[in-house]
C-alpha cells in the first residue's frame, strides 16, 4: 500500500548486549520505512528481537548503531504510547483516570481530559464502568483501558507489544475487532509486535518478518486485504489463505532455526 509521507524510518539499526565477558548481537542491519497512517506489524521466532526493536523506537533502549528518525507533525503531543503485553493499568485510578493519566500529565484541563477520555471509554464499550477500579473488571477489559489511553494521549506513533497475548480466544477476537475499529477512525501510525499470522494479517498493512538471532529484515509482506475489515469474514476469504501460507513459509525455516539451536544447547 502506497504512503504519501514516511511517519517512522530505521536506519541500519543495530543492538549489542554485553553479558559478563560476552557480546551478544540482538538486532542488526535493521532498516524500514513506516507511512504515516500504516498499521505494520513486527513478526518473528522467540527471541529475535522484537520487543527490542519496539523498546528502541519508544525510546526504553538505545540503538547501538543507526538512527531513528519520526515525523513530528505538531509539538503539542507525545511522540509515542506504549501498549504492554501485561496489563499495565494503574489499580488505584478509575477507568476514567487511568484513561486520562497521559493527557493529565501534558497539562490538559480535567474538564477537556475528562471529555477526551469519555470517548474513547464509549469507543472500547466502558461507559458503564467508566468510575469502575481495575480490580472490579476482567483481563480483558483492563486491556481495553491500556488501548484506551494510548489512543488518547493522541501519540504521533502508536507502538504495541503483543497487547493481546495473554488474553483468551474470545476476549482476543472482541480487542482485535475494537482496535481495528479505533484505528479506521484515528489512522494512527501503529507498530505491532506479535507471535500470530493470523492476528498480523487481521490487523496489518503490512508485515515485517524477522530472522532467527540476530534480528534482521528477512521480508515484508504486503497484506491486500480490503479495508474496513470484519475479522470473521476476511478469515475465510482465498487471499487471507494465501498470505498466511506465504508468511508461514517464510517464518517456519527461521523457527526451526530457534529448535535446532535449542537442541544443541541441550
């Protein structure tokens, strides 16, 4: 899918660790250019790097070689929302606040924060829990509010760490279709990292695919699945099929990789 403007572009980004006397390479020779408004997902074996990368772009880590560069469009939003895998959702705030946390902290008036975070509390179906504290909800739903208050603090760059992993089948299914929902509305720049084809290729413009350690750029696959997109349906269309089997058998020959070292080690 064409972009008129790159949001996000890496630049031979690379990442060496040193563990007691050992250097370890985790990333390297990374280079990507995101469109502005590109939903782009990050997939790949355990262990090659990923939340690596996504911590480098939100600035959690520093690269060791290469540069970041993002599109800034305004000076008055951050430059980026994180999503945790682990629901990160402040137990001792209602939904409301926690909702608000990041637009109380760049100086928004409670009246206009409160109003902002009253939306997107309708967009994710919480209103009625909306004074409600993370104790009284599910699993599910206090990943709701982490979506939530991302999407709300308005970021230039929205960055997503296998936000659902941990959740259910069904509960899964719900946030996929409510985050696909939101974003039509926002077309916010999105990096999502996750272990599932079948959620990368629900979500997704397009799909990097990483290498076995070290992480690099093995491929990146165009997902011409039509927009807006209903999850259920688009499962059981031709084209979805074929790019899961595309992405299968180029990401297969990198998990064997992570077996076969796994073995020798034993």
């Amino acid at each position: 899918m064409p972009y008129d403007n790159d949001s996000l572009v890496l630049n031979n980004i690379g990442k060496t660790f040193t563990t007691g006397h050992v250097q370890i390479t985790a990333l390297t020779n990374i280079n990507i250019s995101i469109g502005d408004g590109e939903f782009f997902s990050i997939v790949g074996p355990s262990g090659c790097g990923k939340t690596t990368l996504l911590r480098i772009l939100a600035g959690l880590d520093t690269a060791s070689t290469g540069t970041v560069d993002i599109k800034i469009k305004t000076s008055d939003r951050p430059v980026n929302s994180m999503v945790f895998q682990e629901q990160s959702v402040f137990p001792w705030m209602q939904v409301i606040d926690n909702v608000a946390y990041g637009l109380k902290l760049r100086g928004i008036p409670k009246k206009e924060r409160y109003e902002i975070a009253e939306r997107y509390i309708r967009m994710i179906g919480l209103s009625k829990f909306a004074k409600s504290y993370p104790h009284q909800l599910s699993g599910g739903m206090k990943q709701r509010v982490s979506v939530a208050r991302a999407f709300a603090n308005d970021p230039e760059i929205l960055l997503m760490d296998e936000p659902f992993g941990a959740l259910d089948e069904q509960n899964r299914i719900i946030l996929q279709q409510e985050l696909l929902r939101i974003w039509e509305l926002s077309k916010k720049t999105t990096v999502f990292i996750t272990h599932s084809i079948d959620e990368s290729l629900c979500l997704s413009d397009r799909i990097l695919i990483m290498t076995a350690h070290p992480g690099t750029v093995k491929s990146i696959v165009d997902v011409d699945l039509p927009r807006p997109r209903d999850i259920a349906s688009i499962r059981t269309t031709l084209r979805y099929n074929e790019l899961f089997q595309t992405i299968w058998l180029t990401l297969r020959e990198e998990v064997l990789k992570v077996k076969e070292l796994e073995l020798a080690n034993d």
